[in-house]
C-alpha cells in the first residue's frame, strides 16, 4: 500500500470534535412549545420496543454538566443539531417560539465559554409532522419556503456566533427511508416518484439555504453534509467494476455534484428518466440549483460494501445496505470477505476512509468535514463502574491513522467529529446501541439517573486531541 512518508499530519487548528443530533439527545420532546417533528412521531410508534425521543439522554437539562465534559475531553468542535420543532412548533407559525431560540443561546453560552466551535446542523431528520399532515412535507414545494424561513431565523439569531452550518444531514440516506420522510402512499411507482420529487424538493432549499447563509452571514462557512457509503468491486470483472461505479454514483455522487456543480448529472437523469421518477421542475429551478456553491463538503462515515453486478432479470433484488437500495440491471452487494463487522454487521474499513477522503477531495477540490465516523455497539458497564471500549478505541485510533494519511496526501479536512460526545437514541435501534464516547445510564426503558460515566474511549480521545495525532497511542 501505497504510504506517505510525510507524517507532519494534522494542521494547526485542525477542530478535533464530537457530535450529536437534536432528537436523539435532548429529549424534552414537548417542553418550552416544542412541536411534534417525524423522529419523534416514529419513535414514539416502538416505544414499547425501544427508548424513544421523550427523554433520550436528556441534554436538554443536562447541557451545562455535558459541556463541562466536552471541555474536559478538550473538543475544539461541537457538531449538533437544531431541531426545527424547537423554532418552529408546527412548521408554519408566524413566529419562531422564543423560549425555542432561548435554548440554544444557551448551549452556545456554554460552548463559547470553554472555546469550543460549534459546527450547527440546521436539519437532522426532524422535521415538523405538522408541515407532512398539512402538505405532505417535502412531496410539497411549500416545504422549501418553510425551511428557508426557519434557516432564516437561525441565521438571525446565531449567526454572529456560528461560522459553521449545515445544511440537510444525509439527505441521500433520508430520501431513501420511508419513516424519516413520513411517505405513506403505497402504490411503488408512486412512491418511487414522490421519493425523487421530495430529494429535488430538498435539493432546492439546500442551495436557498446556502445563499442566504452567504448573504447573512458572510464570514461562515456552509455546506451540506451526507452518508457516504461508498462501494469496492466484488471482482475485478468489468461488469463488477462497473458496479461499484453505479453504486457510487447513485448512492454518494449524485448528491454531492448536485451540490457542486449545480445541476443534476446524465448519469443520474438517465437512471431517473429511465423509470419514469424524473421530478417536476419549476420555472427558475435550474437557476436555483446553479446558483448556490458549499464552502466545503461535510461526510459521515461508518462502512464500505462490495457490489456486484446485478442481473436485469433478478427475482429478489437483495437489500444488504443500509439504503435499501439495489438496482437490477446494475449492482446489488455482498459481504466483504476481507472486512470484519461490527456486530450490527456494518464493515468496518479504515482504509476505505482514507479512499473516501482522497475521491471526494480530487473530485471536487473543496475541503471537507467529517460530520460522524464511530462505532455503535452493546457497551456494558463493568464491577468496577468503568466502559472498557477497547474495540471503539481501535475503531477511532484506525480510522484517524488513517484520516491523516489522507490529510498528508493532500486533503484538505475541516475537522473530525466522532459520533457521539453521548450514547444516544440510534436512529434505526434504540439506546442499546451505543456510540458515545460518554455512556448514559440508562436501558431502554429504565431510566435510572441518566449518569454520566466516561468510557475508556473518552481518555483515548483525550490524548490525541491533546497531541494532536494518534500516533503510539
Ligand atoms: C447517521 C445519522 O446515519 O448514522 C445518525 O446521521 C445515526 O443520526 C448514525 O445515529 C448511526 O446510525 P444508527 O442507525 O446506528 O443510529
């Protein structure tokens, strides 16, 4: 493999960070005139199943005592989200509910206290139900003028203390979910169409959004951020090369040269046309589109997959991703022999990370941020009070060491988060599935008194923020 032998790594000022979202931390699902948003109507449907929103891990009351925790971690960055309920109970009010905006002049309060940079999501996941009842949500173009009003507000509000937004969190992934979107025609075609509608819905205010924020706030940085899951060659059989190509494309680049280049690649209107889901355009929405640039690409990354080439006439496509998406006549996936997994079987591929850098940076040429990479898993409290997570520390320390290969190589990253500064409530299984680097006390359902317990991996984090690399760590 090829190594770079200059190991300067990291740049000053390189924000080492952790992230989280607003519905699957801060509970108080209904405090303060917060409205009901879709992560919550969904969650609240396997309540008896899984924990749900209402609590979560409580950041809501506990922010003072976490952010006193992320300063002792030594964060240089926060990444969260603002939930749009919280600003915008129903969507569509007149006024954007103050006790709302209260709340994260608050978390702001507190970060700017111990110089953390807050890197602020405008939208994960959580949109109004109220905008889905009314209109059907995204399906609708008013959602555009809705979105843009509450970005709007937010740049009003926090704009002279934000230099880092974010647009939409994985939009890609979002489009293809039924539940995050609240879709509920059945017909598949018609699915299919109001799925393409929705995304070039989402496209739109994604580049309004980006040109207000430019306007309003013009020393900040904005861009969107996505799932990136990219795809190897099950073989090097061309038609499995061409696979993994397909996949790419129409799970990760479609989306990202969109946003860049302003308008939507043949590759991805042939494969729209080609089914009958291209989306209505409006007059004046090519211009929309060309008329917005990001300051810079922000990523998640958990895992690769291998695709192969995947016959016209398949009887059961095969969904093996997270995307639900399998085309027949180009790809479908398999498992990596080469990679382990975790045990929720996402592959675990730090090399991969290091690729991902590398294309994203020569495609675009725009630095870029690493919005969530970590590792999600049944930790267990042991006798001695402590979370060894091993198995998360050699997860960060790989992909790190391998994140600044790539910064060596030339690419130009922004700043790292790890998902997440807590355990929170996953957004496909409940809080068993943890990912912080600080454990809740809590089950699915039992409560307790929601504990804040640093796991090993926490220290681990500590000292490469402290040293600014991970090396002989
Ligand atoms: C990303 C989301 O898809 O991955 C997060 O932005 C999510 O909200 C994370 O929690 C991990 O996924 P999951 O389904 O394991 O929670």
């Amino acid at each position: 493999m090829m190594e770079n032998r200059k190991i300067s790594g990291f740049p000053e000022g390189f924000l080492w960070g952790a992230s989280t979202s607003a519905f699957q931390v801060e509970g108080a699902y209904a405090e303060d005139g917060k409205g009901l948003s879709v992560a919550d109507t969904a969650s609240l449907k396997h309540s008896d199943v899984y924990a749900d929103t209402k609590v979560a891990a409580d950041f809501y009351h506990h922010y003072r005592e976490d952010i006193v925790l992320m300063a002792e971690l030594g964060l240089k960055s926060y990444r969260f989200s603002i939930n749009w309920t919280r600003i915008y109970p129903n969507g569509d009010d007149e006024q954007p509910n103050e006790a709302g905006l209260r709340f994260y002049d608050k978390v702001l309060d507190e970060l700017e206290k111990y110089g953390i940079e807050p890197i602020v999501t405008l939208y994960h996941f959580d949109m109004p139900q109220h905008l889905v009842d009314a209109y059907g949500g995204w399906a609708d173009r008013r959602c555009i003028r809705d979105f843009v009003k509450y970005a709007r507000t937010c740049f009003e509000r926090y704009g002279n203390r934000v230099r880092y937004w974010l647009t939409i969190n994985e939009q890609n992934l979002m489009v293809r979910k039924d539940k995050l979107l609240d879709i509920r025609e059945e017909d598949p075609q018609k699915k299919e169409q109001i799925r393409h509608q929705m995304n070039h819905h989402m496209f739109l205010a994604g580049a309004e959004v980006i040109k207000l924020c430019h306007r309003m706030c013009p020393g900040a940085k904005i861009g969107p951020t996505f799932a990136y899951l990219p795809s190897y060659p099950a073989t090097c059989k061309p038609e499995d090369v061409l696979a993994a190509m397909d996949s790419d494309n129409l799970y990760n680049y479609y989306l990202t040269d969109i946003h860049v280049y302003g308008k939507y690649p043949q590759y991805y209107r042939n494969y729209l046309e080609e089914h009958g889901w291209f989306p209505q355009f409006a007059d004046g929405d090519e211009e929309i589109l060309a008329g917005a640039k990001p300051d810079f690409l922000g990523f998640n990354y958990y895992l690769t997959y291998a695709a192969e080439y995947c016959p016209e006439d398949v009887e059961n496509a095969d969904y093996l991703s997270i995307l639900n998406l399998v085309v027949p006549g180009h790809f479908r996936y398999v498992k990596n022999p080469y990679l382990k997994a975790t045990e929720y079987g996402w592959q675990i591929d730090p090399v991969g990370f290091r690729k991902s850098l590398m294309e994203l940076y020569q495609r675009y040429q725009l630095p870029v941020m690493i919005t969530e990479n970590g590792m999600g898993t049944h930790d267990v409290l042991s006798e001695d009070g402590k979370i060894h997570d091993d198995y998360r520390i050699n997860y960060l320390k790989s992909h790190i060491e391998e994140m600044r290969k790539a910064v060596c190589d030339g690419v130009e990253v922004l700043s790292y988060n790890v998902w997440a500064f807590l355990d929170l409530v996953s957004s496909s299984d409940g809080f068993s599935k943890r990912y912080g680097l600080v454990y809740i006390d809590r089950t699915e359902h039992d409560l307790k008194q929601l504990a804040r317990i640093p796991k090993d991996s926490f220290y681990f984090y500590q000292k490469v923020i402290a040293q600014g690399s991970a090396d002989g760590l």
